[in-house]
DNA sequence: AATGAATGAGTCTTCATTCAT
DNA sequence: TATGAATGAAGACTCATTCAT
C-alpha cells in the first residue's frame, strides 16, 4: 500500500523515459505517457504538476543516476586519481549511449542554467519548469556529480598521477567540457569516414590520450614507465 | 532593383534570428516572423517552404559565419599553430555569446546528424527539415569549419607549436569538443560562486592554458615554474 | 447515462447533416459543427478523427437507412414484386428530398467507389477518407440496399408481376440507374416549363408507367390501346 | 496574331480539363493551371475572371461537345429512331469516359440546376459562378442535346421503330435519367463480381436490351422468343 | 498582353490540462 | 486515488486573387 503510490509515480517515469527515447520530448503527447504507464490520463496529472514537471522529475533521476556513475568510480577501490578520470571518460559517453534521454535531459537543464543564471534570458524559460519542486531540487543538487569529479582530480593529485599545478574545479570542469563535447561531436563524426580522417573507434584512443597528457603533464618524464604502460 | 528580391529573404531571416532569439524556434510564429519583417504571413512561405526550412536556412546561415570566423583566424598572418588554435578558444565562445541563435542552431545540426546518422533515430527528425534544400547543402557543408581547424593543427606541427607526434583530425577534434563543452558549461557555472571555485572569468585562462599544455606537450618540462605559477 | 456517450456523437452528426445541408461540405466548417452541437471544438474530434471521418460516419448512416426505405418496402405484406420496385420509384426520389445531404452522401460515395475501383484514380481520395473506419464499413455494406432490389426483381419473378426471362440483378441495376438519373434530371426540369414539355409532375407518371412496361412486357400487349392512352 | 488570344484561352482551358482529371477540381490550383498552360498566374485571370468562372468555360465547352455527340448520332443517315437512341446509350457513357472531366461538369452543372431553380438552396451556389458569363450561357443552351434527344424519339415515332404512344419529352429523359444512372452506377458495380452477378460487361447489352423493351413496345409481342432469348 | 511578387483571409487540427464523478 | 470526457487556446499553412511594372 504504501509504495502503490510510489509504484505509479515510477510507472509514469519509466513511460515517459521509453517514450521521450522513441519520439522526443514534445512529439510525446501526456495521453501517450498514460497509456504506457497503464493508467489514466488524469492520474498522470495527480503524481505529476504537468509535462515540465514530469520532464524535470525525469532530468532529477538522470542527475541521480549520473551521480551514481561517479561515486561508482570514485569508490572503486585500486585506482589513482588519473585513473578515475579516464574511466569517467569511457563511464559518461556510455551512460549517455545507454541512457539517451536522461543525458540528453541533463544537457537541456544545463542550458536551462544557463538561461537561468542570465537575468535578460530568464524569462525564456517556461513558469512551468520554474514552478517545478523537481526543478527547484536540481538547482541544489546538479554540482554534485562535478563535486565527485572534483575530489577525483584532488585525490590525483595527492596520489601524483595528476601534475600538482593544477587547479581542481577548474581542470575537472575542463575535462568535463571535453567530454560533452566530445560525445557531442561524435555524432557528426560517425559515418564521414570518407572524408575526414576520423571515426568514433579511432577518436576514442586519441582523445583519451590528449586528455592524460594534458593532466600528467610533466610527470610522464619522471616516471613514464610505471603510470603509463598500464593506460594504453 | 535586382537586390530587392534577395532583400525580402534577408528581411525574414534577420526577422527569424530576432525572434527566434528572443523567444526560441518553437515559441516564435511564422505570423510573427512575417510581421517583423514587415511583410505578408504569404510572402514569408515563398521565400521558405515551411518554418523548418526557415530554420535550416537559418542555419546554413550560422555555417557560413562560423566558417568565417575560422577563416580569419587561418588567414591572420604572424600567427603560428598553436596561436590560432588558442584564438579559436577566445572567438568560438565570443561568437556563440555574440551570436546566440547561429550558435544554437550549429548545435542543433550536430544533434540532427547524430540522428541522421543512425537509422533507428533517423525517423525521428523531422521530414520537413529532412526535404529543405538548405539541409541537404548543409550536409554537404558542415564540416568546412572543421577542415579549417584541422589544417591549423598541421601549421602548427610544421612550425613547430604544436608536437609532432598528434594526429591532426583528432586532435581538432578533440580541441573542438572541448570548446563546445566550455562553452556549454559556462552556463551553470556563472553565478554559482560560492559553492564552486570557479567562475567565467577564472575559468577561461585556466582553460587555455590546459589546452596548451595538451597541445605543446614537451615544451613546458623546459621551464614550468615560470609559466604556470602566474596563471593558477 | 449509458446513453450519454452516443448522445454527443449522435449531436455531433445532427448538426453535421444540419450544416452540411444549409452550406455544403466544404463550406461548413468544424468549429460550426461544434457550436451548432453545442460543444466544443475539440470533442468533434474525440469522435470523428477529423472531417472525412465525420462524412464518412454520415454516409455509413446515410447507407443505413437507405437501407431501411427498402427493407420497409420489400417488407410490407400484399405487394407482388412489380408493385414493390413502383413503390421504390416513390420512395427513393422522395428519400432524396427529404434527406438530401444523405443522398448526396450515397450518390458522393458511389463517385469514391469508381475511384476506389480504378487502381490510376484511386490516389485521388483524400487518404483521410481511405483511413476513416466508417469508410471502410461502408465497403462491405454499401450493396446491402440493392441486394433487396434484386430480391424484389426475383419476388417478381416468382408470383408472375415481372417477366420471367429478366435477369434480376441486371435488371434491378437498371432500375436503380434509372431512378438515380430521374433524380438527377428532376433538377434541370423544374421551372423550364415554358420552353419544354415535360414537369416534374407530369413526368413521374410517365417515368413510372414507362418502367413498368420494361418489365412487365407481354401484358401491355393484351391491351394496349386502354391502358396507355390514359396515362399521356 | 488575332488567334492568338483565342489560342492562350484555349492553352488555359486544355490545361484546367487535363489537371481535374487528374486532381479534381478542388485540389487543382490556378498556379498549376498557369503553369501547365505554360503562362504567368496573372494572365490567366485576364482571360478567366475566376476559377469558377474557368470550370463554367470549361462546362460551356463540355456541353458542346456533348451536343455534337447528339448531333452525330442524330444526322447518321440510315438509322431509325430507336437505333439512334440505341446508338446514345452507347456513345455517352463513352464520352463519360473519355472526357471524364466534361462529363463531371455536365453532372455537376445539373446539380447547379437543381440548386438554381430551388430559391431555397439558390443562395448556396457560389456568387462567382452565378456571375459567370460562360454559366449565363449555359442556362440558355443547356438544354440542346436534350433537345435533339427528344427529335429522336419524335422520330423513331415517325419511323414506326418507337411505341405511338409514348411521349417524346417524358420519354427522352427518361432515357437519358437512365443513361446518367447506368454511367454513376458503373463504378461501385466494377471489381464487385465475387459477390454481385453483374459486371460492366453483362450489364450493358442486358441494359440495353431494356431500354429497348420499353421503347418498341409492341414490337416484341410480335416476335418475342427469336429476340430475347439470346440476350439473357 | 504578360509577369510574378505580394497579400491575407480562412481552417483544420493538436494537445496540455481540468473536473465532475 | 482514479477515470476519461470535455475544453479551448494556439498556429502552421494554403491559395485565390491582385497589381505594380
């Protein structure tokens, strides 16, 4: 009984999930999310305030579950700080493979931020998705994944597989950025073959390899033979 | 006289970037468009076949500049590889700033070919934007900015900026996918100072400065203190 | 209560035959059909998926009773089968005037079934009307009312009021061609008096008495001369 | 040079005949008119003040040809009345079939007549048909193969090869109400053959036969089992 | 005679959301 | 909690027609 209530909430989640994979956000009609969930359009209605609302609940799971993907690597026990970073580096384009709607949800709130955070473009931004408890939460937990991240560039450089100069905050938002874009670009890229001389699998090595250089720095000629040998 | 019919067609493509920057693609109305323009809802659907096509028109538009903005930068002479790549880094997000919705819509077209590139999600972009003539020319276009990065790279391998062991593709790439990332993370970093030490302002030179440490590899074991200490 | 359901659908194609009527199809628009039920616009749509489908329920209906006018004929006791297939002579042109826009539908629908038949002019119906469920209900049933014609024909046959040697569905067509252009003609006619010969009252007699000789045949040869003159 | 007018209005009209058939009239635009006819929208309307003032030509022009199917068939030497009209019942659903699009507009042009003549339903005809000087024309000339129709009668009566008794301007459209009939009933007849014991192919001698019976009278009471019998 | 850019009235249709039950 | 009939605002798009040239 108690979890009836919490059972349906998830069935409308897992609805709108699968259906914003096939279609889309707004080619998703709530009748649609309904009757996939199994129940009534006017129950959707009951668990959740409106669409942006349900969007906003589905892009508060995708945080969570981001932030799953890093704790997972951060407490994994045996690996250095370089280490964790570049498991996060094959880690997140695989959960935004595998979990297309949730990364592409968690992109869009990231624009949103930056709608938000800009007092001329804030108003661009649907009432609905600011009146949205969900979207009130997200605002107090999105760093949070980046936090973990964080503390992963700090460890590293405490364990010195990560060169000392660097700034945590600043170098994991870097190579955050480059992952996004990375996962971003790798679309574009796919099936060009012809004319660029680049394809997702060959990117791949490269791109993980400019990513390490450009954290071990210096420390590579110090001691290559250990850190090195084991990463490619 | 004979630019007067070339005229109405920038009139409402100027209409729709205003707009469209404004409000955004889906809450901007063709009526609206038209009305900016000045012109007739009629005249706006001879000019363009539909709003999708608008926007591929749009953004075809978007290419043009962006390339040009890669131009520049390739054609400014006293500058070496390594130069130009870093000046990339200061234009590609000035450019998205200046030129919000020609940055959006860039965006937009790489998440199109990610599904135009996989026939399962193929089905889910829309016809209309799949039959305007501008996105077929798209398709054909789009990675002409790219091209004028990568020949970037190649400058500066022979000049000597950039090391010579990476591999021109992917390494603009790479670079790429870190500036989109960037320029996509700004967003929830501005304003969120006290939680995080990071901010626009402190981020960008740290930023740079990574890159080119990924970029010159060696040439920072020749004198690291004096170099990074300033800029951290 | 258990009739509510059917009773706004029912509204929905009252004002539909009422509007049709008064302004035509085309000219009759969804939002009228909804005022003129007295609902909204929207719940014309949660029962007829769009225009097409709403004609196409009001054809089925039409079909229905068209139907019923011969059933009632075929029905009613102490007719031999001449005096039926006179009756439908009556019968059906006053059907026609009474329900006009059901008879246009009938007639309407027999243009649809030539297209239909014809493999080059079939992509000349709207695909809405080939996707209506009431289309294609009306497919297996529309020559429900004219296998009552033939089995009239044969009833005739059989208590000696029609020629033996006529083939009844060939003859019953005939009939019904006859009746749909003495339909048809009736329009022309009216108010030409002056320039020709011929009414719609004085030609019913004479349409009538000129389809029972078709298929009466030898009995006028028993007395010609008083049976005829009479009657021109 | 003074034809050449004539030769664009008849460029225009070929044009409209050719794209109805293929389209019907509603779906045909005046632009593609134009371009079919191989002229600018604009001159179209120099030569026809409206689309429906195009469909009125192009009814004049069908009615004339109807006429001259009359007209042929009216001064074959050697041929008796009844022969003529045997003639008619041949020649007019291939007209009807041949010149789809004239045949349309006939009917529909005496669908406009029954609205016409009812002051009721007046009011539904379109004003710009109504204004049309190709539709004041046909009021006056519509009713000419009728006409002609009934000289056959009156001379079949002459010749001995109709009944005396039958009166020519009820008889003929009574003929000609069946002949409209039997060309609409074609269609839903076609491609039914499973399930209904008449095809386009038995129908037509079987119908023929009929109309026949009703017009010779007597005739067959003179020799009935040498004729009959082999046409059923 | 001829062009074709320009107009704008006209309508179907969708769908998020509500609310009586 | 649960239903689903009912609402109505919102918007893309068409096309006959005009008129300056």
């Amino acid at each position: 009984m108690p979890s009836e209530k919490t059972n349906k909430e998830k069935l409308i989640l897992d609805a709108a999930v699968s259906l914003f994979t096939s279609k889309g956000f707004v080619a998703t009609r709530m009748e649609d999310v309904a009757k996939t969930a199994g129940i009534s359009k006017g129950l959707t209605y009951f668990y959740y305030k409106n669409k942006e609302d349900l969007f906003m609940a589905l892009t508060k799971k995708a945080f969570d579950q981001f932030k799953d993907e890093f704790r997972d690597v951060y407490r994994s026990k045996g690996k250095n700080g370089l280490e964790m970073i570049s498991e996060l580096v094959v880690r997140i384009p695989a959960f935004a493979k595998e979990n297309q709607v949730y990364y592409d949800s968690i992109l869009n709130f990231l624009d949103l931020m930056k709608k938000y955070n800009n007092p001329e473009t804030r108003e661009q931004i649907d009432p609905k998705t600011l009146a949205s408890d969900h979207f009130q939460k997200l605002l107090e937990i999105h760093h949070e994944p980046a936090k973990l991240g964080v503390m992963m560039i700090s460890q590293g450089i405490k364990d010195g597989s990560i060169r000392p100069e660097l700034q945590p905050e600043i170098t994991f938002y870097t190579i955050w950025s480059m992952i996004i874009g990375y996962e971003k670009m790798m679309g574009p890229i796919d099936y060009e073959g012809k004319e660029i001389k680049i394809t997702p699998s060959n990117w791949q090595p490269g791109f993980l390899k400019l990513l390490q250089d450009m954290l071990k720095g210096t420390i590579q000629a110090v001691k290559p033979s250990t850190v090195q040998g084991s990463l490619f």
